[in-house]
C-alpha cells in the first residue's frame, strides 16, 4: 500500500463513518501484527504514546513489537467520544498482563488526524496502567477480534 491508496472511510467523518474507524483500529490492534497495523498510518506518521514520540512507519513497527512482546493477552476496546471532519477522539481500555502473570487495565484516550486518504497522519495518546485482579478482568474473549456481542467499555462500565 503506497501514501496514496485510499483507506476508507474517508474524512469529512459522520458518526457512523468516525464509530467504523474506531472500530477498524480495535480490530487491527487485537490482531497484534505491528506491519499490517502500521500501514493504517502515513509513512510520516506522528505519536505522542505516553511520554514516548515516534515517526514513521519503522518506528510504529518496532514500539508494537516492543508493546505486545511485554503486554502479554492483549485485548483492547475503543470507544469514539467526539469527531469533526478529518479528527477523531476514542476513549480505550485494554487489559494485559506481564511476564510475572500480574493484570493491568490500562485506560486512555487518543486524538486522530487523518489525511485525505483515510490514513493517520498524528496519533496523540495519554494512558494510565490500574493494576487489577484475574478476577477483576473484563474482557474474556479468545486472543483476536472482539466479537461483536461482546460489550462495549459503556457497556461494561468502564
């Protein structure tokens, strides 16, 4: 995929168009493949993920390797908050535990900025880490997608 193959959707975003972004994001993240989740943003692409600052593809390729080879059990699930033509704001939720078995939920939010393409071209995330229970864990389905009957963050008061 070059700079220039269009993403669908495309910005200006309605709410349905904004929800299927967010949505198509989750998708890509619960798969855990850094190079096809990579490709969802410009070549050029900025972050600001916590205190850390990338840009480009190569270097959102290897944070993710580094993410999700130390985020064991991965499962994450976005939610839209607010959109206006080519920007879009989620609130997000994962839950993953490390490499001594210990669970977190790590709760966020991120603002989007899209290119006439559909790709991102600024990601700007602030998270926080709760250490939680096996118990307290909220999201149970098998490592992938979430399926669609699975409840959402409003949904599971989150």
């Amino acid at each position: 995929m070059t700079e220039f193959t269009p993403r669908p959707p495309l910005p200006p975003f309605t709410s349905e168009t904004a929800a299927q972004k967010a949505r198509m994001a989750e998708d890509a993240w619960n798969g855990r493949d850094p190079e096809r989740v990579s490709l969802a943003y410009t070549p050029d692409s900025k972050w600001r993920n916590r205190a850390e600052f990338l840009e480009g593809r190569e270097a959102i390729v290897g944070f993710l390797q580094r993410k999700w080879s130390r985020e064991l059990d991965y499962r994450l699930i976005k939610e839209l908050w607010a959109f206006t033509g080519n920007r879009i704001a989620v609130r997000f939720a994962y839950e993953w535990r490390d490499d001594s078995g210990s669970w977190f939920r790590s709760y966020g939010n991120e603002n989007w900025e899209f290119d006439e393409h559909g790709l991102m071209r600024l990601r700007i995330a602030s998270i926080n880490d709760l250490p939680i229970t096996e118990a307290e864990r909220k999201f149970h389905w098998p490592l992938g997608r979430r399926p669609d009957d699975h409840p959402g963050l409003s949904e599971l008061g989150l």
